[in-house]
C-alpha cells in the first residue's frame, strides 16, 4: 500500500511539475514569499483532488523538494583534491559549479592558512571573476575518470605564527608573486598595444620561407600574447630556480597557463586553423607535461595524457614514417641526428614517463576512487610500451649530442650556443659543414628580412594573404606590367595568376590613368640604391633625389636611369639659385637631399616637392616607431627581441631531458 508520500510524488510526476525551479523556488533573495505561496497553492490544490490534509501534502512536498534540491546541488558540484607544493599538505573541498573562482580561492587559504594561492586545473589558472562552470569545470557526475577533480596549488606564502624570519619569507614570496603577475599584464597590454598600432613587422612568420602568414585580425593580439607568455614560461621552466627543479616548474606554470588560455580564445576568435598549425602551441603541450615531470607528483596525470595526446597527434601528422624509420637506423648508427628529432625525443620521453606513471597509480589505487585502475593485460601492454618509448628516447638523446669545441668554433663566428647546437645538428655534427651552414643562414635571413620588408609594403590580398612575391615579379619581368598594376592585381585576384592577367586586360588602362594617385594600398617598394651607381650619377650632374629615384626605378642600372632621368621633362629646365635661406628643417635624410638640391641649384618642382615631403614623413614616422618599439620591448624583455625562437628548441641543450631519464634506470 502506498504513503501519502508516495501517492503526492506519484501527483507529481503526472502534472510534471519541478518542484527544484521557480516559481517553487526563489529566482534571488527578494522572490521566497512567491515561492512559499506557489508551494501553498500547490499543496491546496493536491489536497482537494487527493481527499488529504493539507498539512500532510504539504509537509511531503516540501520532503520532494529538499530531496529534489539535494539531488540537483549534488549533480552541480565540483570536488577539487589538491596538494600544496612546498609542504605536501592536502586538502579535499567540495563546491558548486556556480560558484566564484573568487570564492574557491579564498576557501582554500583559509583552510591552508595561507595568505594567497594560485590554482592550477587541467594546466589553466582558475579565474576570480567567472564561476566554475563559465570556465568549462565539468562537475563530478559528469567526469568518468575520478569524482575528485586534482589541482595544484601554489601558495604564495605560509602562515606564519610572529616569526620574523618566516613574515620575512613570506613578503619575499608574495612581492615575487606579484611581480609575476606585473609580468603577465605588462605582455597582455603590449600584445594589445602591438595590434592597435599596427606594427607589421610582428606578423607571424614561416620558419622555412620566412614569408608573412596573416592572422585574423581579431585574434591577433589573443596569437602575440600566447606565444609571448609561452616564451617567458619555457625561460623560467628552462633556468634553474632555487635548489630544486621544483621551483622552476613552479614560477613557470602561471605562465604556461595562461598561454594555453590565450590559444583557446585564438580558436573562439577564428584562428583555430592556424593554431593547429604553428609549431607553437605543439611545444607549449609538452612544455605543461615537462613541468608537471619536474613537480614530481601524479596529480595531473590526465592532462598530461591528454596533452601527449594532442602533441603526438600534431608531430606524428608532419613525420612521416619513413623518416622516423631513417631517424632510428641513424641514431643506431651514432650518426648526429637533425633538429627535427628534438620534439621527437622529448615526446618519447614524456610519453613513456606518463605509461609508467600510470602503472604506478594503477598500483596505489587499490579501491579504484583515482579512475585508474588497469588489468593486468593493461598494465603489461603499458609497461612495454612505456620501455620502447623511454629506450627511443635515449637512443634519440644520444644522438644528439654534438661536440662542444664545435659549439664554441661558431660561437666565433657570432653564433649563440642554442644557434650554434642547432647548426651542429642540421650539419649530422660536421664542423666544416656548419660553419658553412650558419653563413648560408644568415645571409638567407637577411634576403628573407628584406623580403618580409617588402611583402607587408605590399599589403594583402582581399582574402587576407600576403600578396605573392614570386608572382609580382613575374608579372612585372616577364609581362612587362608595371609595379602598382601587378600588386593591384594580385591584390584583387587573391594571387591567382591567371586571373590577375585577365583583370590586367580589363582595368590596365583604367589602373593606368589612376597611378601615383592612390599609394595608400600600393606603395612602391624600395629599393637599396648602389652607392657607385649613386656616386656616377651624381658626377653627372644629376641631382642626389633624381638620382637615387631613378636607379630605384631602374633596378640600380647606370645606363637605363641615366635615359630616364634625361628623358625627364624637368631635365632641361634651367632654375635660379634661391633668394633666401629658408628655415632649417628637421635633419632627414630627406632633408638632407633638399638642401644638397639647392647648393647645386636644381629646381625642386611640385611632384618632385611633394615626393621629398612623403620621405621625410615617412622618416619621422619610423623615427616613432623605433621609439614605441624600443619602449615595448624594455616591457617585454627577451621574448620579443628574441628573432629566431625556432633554434630555441632545435638548439636545446637537453640536459634535464638526460637527467630525468637517467632517474628512470636509461643512459643516453
């Protein structure tokens, strides 16, 4: 026989109502006198249509919606299981998915007693002002692997009972930890700062080619603050911290994090594809693992597996098989392996430290609340895994190795030791080979400087690519079409050649008509002008702006300027010396050429006046730049000014890799 409890929930489910949601419950503070009286209007209702009490309907209704409450509160909460670093303390709490990260914090510190921590979730800072669920914290209903999520806590300082040398120790910490985050702010606002001012020469660049790669615009300034921040991580994860590997990893994650962070909001903003492509967000993957390696702790084992992950998937999709297969037989061979293999060797590595690892845990794990339990098929087929990764790993290391007198005969040469260890592997460890090697290089980045120079002189194309060198110059060389027609072209064709020679026949003649009166999108690229060439113009008679127009025009050909600049109509136009000094102008170049013009009594006509006017605009305006740039880059120390990030890992010394693999019983 059913209890009134059971036949008023059986009312319930018929009329479906939810007793957990307005109007039974209050929407704030100010609404529980309408939710008191909609449960009274219910309860009135239940009696008639049951023959009840109504003070038993309504005593059991308000049991469904306790029970209800409690269900829903239990199904939207988020327990965290951290460890402290510094003293090991623990601690498990338990919130709901809409609380604060604010209030998450401070919690924490009061428990922990400590005046201030950082909280590491999945390789991300937990952020004060949004709730757990706005930052994707899943509750525990809804996570298969453990029902307590593990994070890292990173005290700023300890609670410290009177003591001075400890209150001590404690403002040293907490003025590092502000200053750190002085740190991060100060690279978010350059990063902003860099994309409202338009500052070019900060776009993305493909380390094969060297050309510009566009970025959506409006994920620009979220791409230059991931990769900035992921800079100053891997810096302070790189360099010894204190007298434990522990500390680095420490100072590093808050940077780590929120460059992880900053990616993501490249993907919401457009830019995923891109993302998924530069070798950047691949390298910070393992950067996170190779700090949670240096912790020491199994707490963010699954991130870390699931980091390895997205890496392996990135690494493998660009090796090819063949190549690892050519990678394996030359490290057999002692043979010195190319850069190529550095993220390889340190994915096995990281790889077969998270196989055991996980065994480990599998072990320790007897009641199975960690969600890693293995069989014992499992556990040997990770076991086995784990050694082919680790027994890779030192082979590759191994391999890598190059001499150090090598190292030190191209630091002569001006090479850094990252650039000159980079070298030394490209070149299978050949002194003679790299030297010629590092010459090459630098003589092709200065071309492919100048060549990125000119490409963003030249601007994008409408669909928001840099506009194709190679095919301007095609169409300039070998058509005969002039510089603003062939850009103009390309620009509106999307650099399909094809396309741009029919869009030549249809608007050259228009385009023609319109030239020298729109620079704004087609600017004409200079020119490095020979200074011999220069110098005999000049013996000529020719004025120093004519003549350096003119071998620009010309490709720095004496002859083919000297023809232009007499076919000019100003040529043969005698001017009287001028009748007054005018007022010194600011010292350009620009200027510079306007007064030599007057000692040698040319007339300075109109265009020619207008043209002087542009470059001394110009001038000034890169005089600002340089200024801005400089001011930036004091804020942003290192990470900016470093040009060639790539040999960063190419060039890496790999000594703590060979430590921490030695720790698991393999030489290298």
């Amino acid at each position: 026989m059913d209890t009134s409890l059971d036949i008023v929930r059986k009312k319930l489910t018929q009329q479906r109502h939810k007793l957990w949601l307005p109007p039974f419950t209050p929407k704030d503070d100010n609404d529980q006198n309408a939710a008191n009286q909609a449960m009274h209007s219910l309860a009135v209702e239940f009696a008639e249509s049951l023959e009840m009490a109504i003070e038993l309907v309504a005593s059991n209704l308000k049991k469904l919606q306790s029970h209800a409450l409690a269900k829903v509160e239990a199904r939207a909460r988020v327990t965290f299981e951290g460890r402290l670093l510094g003293d090991g303390r623990s601690i498990i709490v338990s919130f709901p998915q809409t609380d604060l990260g604010s209030k998450v914090r401070k919690t924490i510190e009061q428990t922990l007693q400590v005046p201030r921590v950082e909280i590491i979730c999945s390789g991300r800072a937990i952020q004060d002002n949004r709730s757990l669920q706005q930052q994707s914290i899943l509750p525990d209903v809804k996570r298969s692997s453990s029902r307590h999520l593990k994070v890292l806590l990173l005290a700023s300082g300890h609670s410290c009972e009177g003591h001075p040398d400890d209150e001590a120790a404690a403002v040293v910490v907490e003025e590092e930890r502000l200053r750190l985050a002085v740190v991060v702010v100060q690279i978010r606002e350059a990063a902003a700062r860099l994309t409202r001012d338009g500052f070019g020469d900060l776009e993305l660049t493909d380390a094969k080619t060297g050309a510009l790669v566009p970025v959506p615009p409006l994920a620009r300034t979220a791409l230059i603050t991931a990769i900035l921040l992921h800079v100053k991580g891997r810096d302070l994860l790189r360099d010894d911290h204190g007298d434990t590997a522990e500390a680095g990893a420490v100072a590093s994650l808050p940077f780590l994090s929120e460059s992880d962070a900053a990616f993501a909001q490249c993907r919401s903003l457009g830019a995923g594809v891109l993302v998924d492509k530069i070798d950047n967000f691949c390298q910070l993957q393992l950067d996170l693992v190779w700090a949670y390696v240096r912790l020491g702790n199994l707490d963010h084992l699954s991130d870390a597996e699931r980091r390895l992950t997205i890496s392996g998937e990135r690494l493998m999709a660009r090796t090819d098989p063949r190549f690892l297969e050519k990678l394996h037989n030359a490290a057999l061979q002692n043979r010195t392996l190319p850069p190529a293999a550095v993220p390889l060797a340190r994915f096995f590595l990281l790889r077969g430290i998270s196989a055991q690892c996980r065994v480990q845990q599998s072990k320790e794990d007897t009641d199975g609340s960690m969600g890693a339990k293995l069989g014992p098929v499992d556990e040997t087929r990770a076991l086995e895994a784990a050694q082919k990764d680790l027994e890779r790993a030192a082979l590759f290391l191994k391999s890598l190795r190059v001499k150090d007198s090598s190292v030190l005969g191209l630091m002569e040469l001006g090479a850094t030791r990252v650039q000159a260890t980079a070298t030394l592997r490209k070149a299978e460890g050949h002194p003679d080979i790299a030297q010629n090697f590092w010459l090459d290089a630098q003589r092709q980045r200065r071309e492919q400087k100048r060549s990125r120079h000119e490409q963003s002189k030249l601007g994008q194309t409408v669909d928001g690519s840099f506009i194709d060198l190679e095919k301007r110059k095609t169409l300039t060389d070998l058509y005969g079409v002039t510089h603003d027609l062939a850009v103009a072209s390309l620009r509106q064709t999307n650099n399909d050649m094809n396309a741009a020679l029919d869009w030549i026949q249809k608007n050259g003649n228009n385009n023609s008509n319109n030239q020298g009166t729109n620079t704004e999108n087609t600017e004409t690229v200079m020119v490095d002008v020979d200074e011999v060439a220069l110098v005999t113009l000049v013996s000529m008679g020719v004025s120093q702006s004519d003549a350096k127009a003119a071998l620009q025009s010309c490709g720095n050909d004496v002859n083919e300027a000297l023809l232009l600049v007499t076919s000019s109509p100003h040529a043969e136009e005698e001017v009287p010396p001028p009748d007054a000094e005018e007022d010194a102008p600011v010292i350009t170049e620009a200027s510079e050429n306007m007064c030599a013009e007057k000692e040698h009594g040319t007339e300075i006509g109109d265009e020619e006046r207008l043209e002087m006017e542009r470059r001394r605009k110009e001038e000034e305006e890169a005089a600002t730049y340089n200024e801005a740039r400089n001011l930036i880059e004091a804020e942003l120390g290192s990470a900016l000014r470093r040009r060639d990030l790539e040999d960063e890992v190419a060039g890496s010394s790999l000594h703590h890799e060979v430590f921490i693999l030695s720790q698991f019983g393999y030489s290298s």
